[in-house]
C-alpha cells in the first residue's frame, strides 16, 4: 500500500526539478500576467446552500486510475452543474495530472480554482498563484509554517484551505488564523472513510470559519449527513470522475445541497 511518505518524497523531487528549471523570480513575472478571477472563500459562503467543490482527479492512490478525462471537458461539465468551485489535482505521480492542468482550467473556467497537491514550499504556493489559483491546499501536518503560508496566500490575493484530520491539527489551523478548514474524512493508513470526523470535529471549528469537508462523499444521502454535521461545502472527486454520467452527478449532488445549511 503506498504511504504519504512515499508520495511527499516523490513531491520533493519534483519541486527540486521545478525550482532549477525555473526560479523563483521568473515565477513572480508570471504572476503580473495572470489574474485571479473570482474569491474561493466568498464563493463558498451562503447562507442556505451547502457548496459543492468539483475535483478533477485522473487518479489516485486509493482508486488507481479514475478517468481519461481532459481537464476542459470535465471544467466544462463542472460549470455547466453549476458547482460553485473547482478543483485540479496537480500531483504528477500518484494522481496522474500536473500543473499545466491547472493552467489550462485557469484559462476557461469562469469558476474560482483551488489547487490540490502536497504544498512543501513557498515556492509553489507562488506556483499555484502564476498557474491561475484561486486558492492553495495546505496540509496542516505537511506544510512546515501553517501561519505563513496562510499569510502568503492572502498577500498573493488568494485563499488557504487547512486541511485537518484530528483535533490537534484543527487547533493549529486555527492558531495559525485559519479562514477556510477542511476536514479529510479519509484514513491515510489504510485509506477507509469516517464521516465521524467531520462530525466530531467540526465541534471545534468557530461559525466565521468556514468549513470544508473532503473525501468519501458518495450519494444523496451523504450530502444531507455531512451538511447535517455543519460543513458549509463539500469536495467531490473520485464519486464524479468515476461515475457514468457526470453532469448527472455532479446536478444530483448540487441539488441535494441546497437548502441544506445548518448552524454549527
């Protein structure tokens, strides 16, 4: 079974490749020349609807291979399911996409974009910001400086989603000042799904934080569980790339949310 461990030595490698190729000076030149097109943080907001981010994975340790999909199509079908952000996997080796994938969506999409991948570095939180991010995943227990990293992506114009799996790293998410939380329903040992944790430690999280809850989302009936438990948006991925009929799924999923919302 391939572990974090693996997966983030592989990431460092890659980002040493990438910061040789092109510094981090260049990478800031980029970023005059891209604008960001719409706020992550505010598109998740309201106050009756629970909001459904749509991820484009090709892949994944668990699933293995998901999808041929090319990221426009699936931007597309997104958009027009009215989802209310998007999603790209940029990790190479595991999750079979890349960077450009971002860019690419960037390009098209009127929707605001997170970029998911194992962020190590300021450098690619500056990466994330040249390829058109609206917004940057940063693992609570993986990025070394949580409250910079938050600090940089605001001074960058975009938006940090913490993700968390246990109370400790909901403590330094919000210590290091936190606007968006998620909460990975998933077990990286072995890769099973708890809704539980969503529901436990969204206890935890203050009503000006939005919370976010990831992975394992499948039916119906999960859309009304979590949003039962306060989450204020849901991340979908393997359920739509997977499945048979996108825009079925990904309309299925964005009605059930509505009028969902409940206080925490």
């Amino acid at each position: 079974m391939i572990k974090i461990s693996e997966i983030i030595h592989y990431k460092k490698e890659s980002l040493n490749r990438t910061q040789r190729y092109k510094p981090l000076s260049e990478l800031k030149k980029d970023i005059k020349r891209v604008k960001i097109r719409n706020n992550f943080r505010k598109a998740l907001s309201d106050p009756k609807d629970v909001k459904i981010i749509c991820e484009y994975k090709p892949a994944s340790p668990s699933a293995g291979e998901i999808s041929n999909m090319l990221v426009e199509d699936a931007v597309n079908i997104f958009e027009s399911g009215c989802t209310s952000a998007i999603s790209i996997l940029t990790e190479e080796n595991f999750f079979k996409s890349s960077i450009d994938n971002l860019k690419v969506a960037s390009k098209i999409s009127r929707l605001p974009l997170l970029r998911k991948d194992f962020i190590l570095s300021e450098y690619q939180i500056y990466e994330s910001r040249a390829a058109g991010a609206s917004a940057v995943l940063l693992i609570a227990d993986t990025y070394p400086d949580l409250r910079g990293g938050i600090a940089l992506c605001e001074y960058l114009g975009m938006d940090a989603l913490v993700e968390c799996k246990n109370e400790n790293e909901i403590n330094m998410a919000l210590e290091a000042n936190a606007k968006i939380i998620g909460i990975n329903n998933r077990n990286f040992q072995d890769f099973s799904i708890d809704f539980n944790r969503t529901k436990e430690l969204s206890k935890m999280i203050p009503s000006d934080v939005l919370l976010v809850s990831e992975s394992g989302l499948k039916t119906i009936d999960d859309v009304k569980l979590l949003s039962q438990y306060g989450a204020d948006a849901l991340l979908v991925g393997t359920t739509i790339m997977a499945s048979s009929s996108i825009p079925k799924k990904v309309s299925e999923l964005v009605n059930a949310a509505q009028n969902s919302k409940m206080k925490r």
